[in-house]
C-alpha cells in the first residue's frame, strides 16, 4: 500500500478518522514537501470521498492563509464560506439554540457579532441591515451556519507557512485551538513543516507538541504522485506515451505536482500538433521543460574540443566574467550540485595566473548566478539534448520559452 493509500484509508475510508466523533475538536496536520501535491491529494481524494457519502455527506470547507493579513480576515471567511454553503450539505437536524447571550454588541453600530467566541462580520453574510438584530438571529440559516461547526465539520488550513507576518504564528494557532474548543469540528493543517523562516520554527515546535492531535507525513514517491495526476480525464490522450514521461521525470529526480502538469499540458501541445515523436526528442522535451520551469534558462550545445561541459548557457555581453572554469571541469554522473560547485570554485581559486581580484570576481559571479550553474549542471549530467540534432533541440527551446508552438 502506497503512503498516499495509507493515509486516504485512515482519514476517510470506512471509519475513518475525519468520518468518526474521535476526531471532535482534534487538530490534524497533514505535512510534506513543497510541490509534493499535498493539496492536490487533499481536493482529489480525501474532499470528494466526504462528498461522495450516499448517506451524509460531511461539511468541510478550505481556507487557504495565503494572501491572508489579520486573524479576522480568517474568521470570516470561515464563517462566510460555511454560511453560504449551509444548504449544500445533507444533515440530521439537531436541536441547536443560540442564545442571545453568546452573541456580543460591540457597539450599537457595530456589524460584528462573537458567535461562541469567535467574531464575524455580518456585513459580510447577510444582506440585512444590522439594526434589525432579531431577525438575523432568528434566520435559520445563521442558526445551521453554528450547527454545521458543532456536527463534526472539517475546517481545512492550506499554505499555512505563506501566512503573511502581520499574522502572529502563535496567535494563529491560538486561534485554530480556540475554534476546535468552541464548536465540535475538526481541523486539518496542511503545511511543509521545514519550510517555516527561523524565527517561526521554535514556535511552531512548541504549539505543534502543545495543539496537534495527528500528525500524518505526506511522502509520494515519484511514481505515486505522478498516477494522480495523470489520473485526470484529459490526459487520458497521453496513454501512449505515459511510460516516456514518467521514465525521464524520474531519470531527473523531479518531485513536484505543479511540474508535472506543467510538463503533461506542454505534451498535449506538442503532440497535438503532429511533432516530432521521437523517444529521444520527447525525452528532450520534458527536459527542457523542466530546467525552465526550476531555473528560468535555456542552454544551447557548444561544440568545445573537451570532454566535459557540453552545454553553456548563452550569456548577456554584458557580462564580463569569462567562463573558462566552465570549460575543463568534467561533471561526473554521481556528482551532486555542490560537489560540481565545489569543483568550479576550486579551479577559480587554484589558477595560478589569476589575480585576487578576478578571482573574487569569479567566485561572487557564482554565487550571484547559483540557478544558472544549477542549470548547467542539470543539462549536463542529463544530456538534455542527446541523440536529437540542433535544429530539433531549438525549435524545443523556442517552443518552451514562448509557450507557443510554430508550424511549419
């Protein structure tokens, strides 16, 4: 059973996880890589498997924190996205009172309500002017809108470390664990939890042991996460040529949702046009794809009488920097990026005729440069072009610079 079975089985096959009253006012972190598809596997599987239940489908709502400035920004939304959709979802009716005395006046000009302490703005949700008080809390809708966060709702926090600074990381999840106390939901965070900046991840250490009921590792293989998403219907035109593609992301160690389809969509282009069908061309193909969609450049054969690099990039004439350390330094096939840096640097600093300055120079240039040299390490350990002439791996570049095809 792959990582993604594993963990769609214990969140939501029969007795799952999220389908049971155990996981009430739980929060539930679901961590992985960036671009490992985390969000992809939360809206393909695990929301329509909630949707599909014949016999009661269960409210859940996504919030994403991206973009998002304030704490309230976040309520309401929640309690927008939950009120608008109330009608959406079948449910048992439950007797549900909502007493006057939860619901706070700030001021009698106020469109803010505290609903079981949590603030929402009923500008934002009723069309009703606020003076008329009695009537918004006897609409049913405002009355389900509660109800539906007390009958085991999923609340879903998605890009949880592109939260802006303006939001406190602890306030946020004071937040979070407060929503979880109040109302009988649960919560799930879905977040790469290496990618948080210094000064949040002794914070987040701390609240995580503190507030998190689950913690589940969001880990794809290539291949697992490649089958969902050549699972959509309108790649289904790619069955042909699905072992190439999934062969050469492989063959580039590439781990990325965004990637794929970026790659899969350029392929339907390029096939739907009658190109050429070459293994080696499409091979090239995904390639050149996938250095431009990671480091932005495109790299074109230099013929040099050495048996090392290949491929340089085209340079601006701006530049001054030569790139002679480029030209005797042989990439190796178990070489890693750093040791291929590491290399470059050396040969800089061990040139005997080169001046301090200069060699200052060549070192910064690298460092100022670092995606280019990813690039060129990237092209040559692959052999992005080989076995296809230039005329071919050209009219591939054009292609995906452009984003256009040009037929001839």
């Amino acid at each position: 059973m792959t990582n993604q079975e594993r963990i769609e089985e214990y969140l939501v096959r029969e007795n799952g996880y999220l389908k049971s009253n155990i996981s009430n006012h739980k929060i539930i972190m679901l961590s992985g890589k960036w671009g490992s598809g985390k969000t992809f596997f939360w809206k393909d599987n695990i929301i329509k498997n909630l949707n599909n239940e014949k016999d009661k489908k269960i409210p859940n709502h996504y919030i994403s924190l991206y973009g998002k400035k304030s704490i309230l920004e976040i309520e309401n939304e929640i309690f927008l996205k939950i009120f608008e959709s109330v009608d959406s979802f079948e449910s048992k009716e439950k007797a549900v009172e909502l007493s006057k005395s939860v619901v706070n006046l700030f001021s009698s000009f106020s469109s803010v309500i505290n609903i079981f302490g949590v603030n929402l703005d009923m500008s934002k949700v009723s069309d009703k002017p606020f003076d008329k008080l009695e009537e918004i809390l006897k609409n049913k809708k405002l009355e389900k809108t509660v109800e539906y966060l007390n009958s085991g709702a999923i609340i879903c926090f998605d890009d949880f470390e592109r939260k802006s600074k303006d939001i406190d990381l602890n306030d946020l999840f004071g937040f979070i664990t407060q929503l979880t106390l109040n109302f009988s939901c649960k919560v799930v965070i879905i977040l790469n939890d290496d990618a948080f900046e210094e000064s949040d991840k002794t914070i987040f250490s701390n609240v995580k042991e503190k507030s998190v009921s689950k913690y589940l590792k969001y880990e794809p293989t290539i291949k697992e996460l490649f089958e969902i998403i050549f699972e959509n219907e309108s790649y289904k035109k790619l069955d042909d040529y699905k072992e190439i593609i999934l062969k050469t992301i492989q063959e580039a160690e590439i781990l990325n949702a965004r990637v794929y389809i970026q790659i899969l969509d350029n392929f339907i282009e390029w096939i739907s046009n009658n190109q050429d069908k070459n293994e080696n061309t499409l091979r090239s193909l995904i390639l050149v794809n996938i250095n431009f969609i990671l480091y932005h450049t495109f790299l074109y054969p230099i013929n040099i009488n050495h048996n090392g690099i290949k491929y340089v990039y085209h340079i601006d004439t701006k530049i001054s920097t030569n790139f002679y350390f480029l030209y005797s330094n042989y990439i190796f096939p178990h070489n890693t990026f750093l040791h291929f840096k590491m290399e470059l640097e050396n040969q800089i600093k061990n040139k005997k005729e080169s001046l301090d300055e200069v060699i200052r120079t060549n070192l910064k240039f690298i460092e100022d440069n670092i995606l280019l040299f990813k690039s060129i390490y990237f092209a040559n350990k692959l052999d992005i072009a080989r076995e296809i002439d230039d005329d071919t791996f050209t009219k591939i570049n054009k292609f995906i610079e452009t984003g256009i095809l040009i037929k001839e």
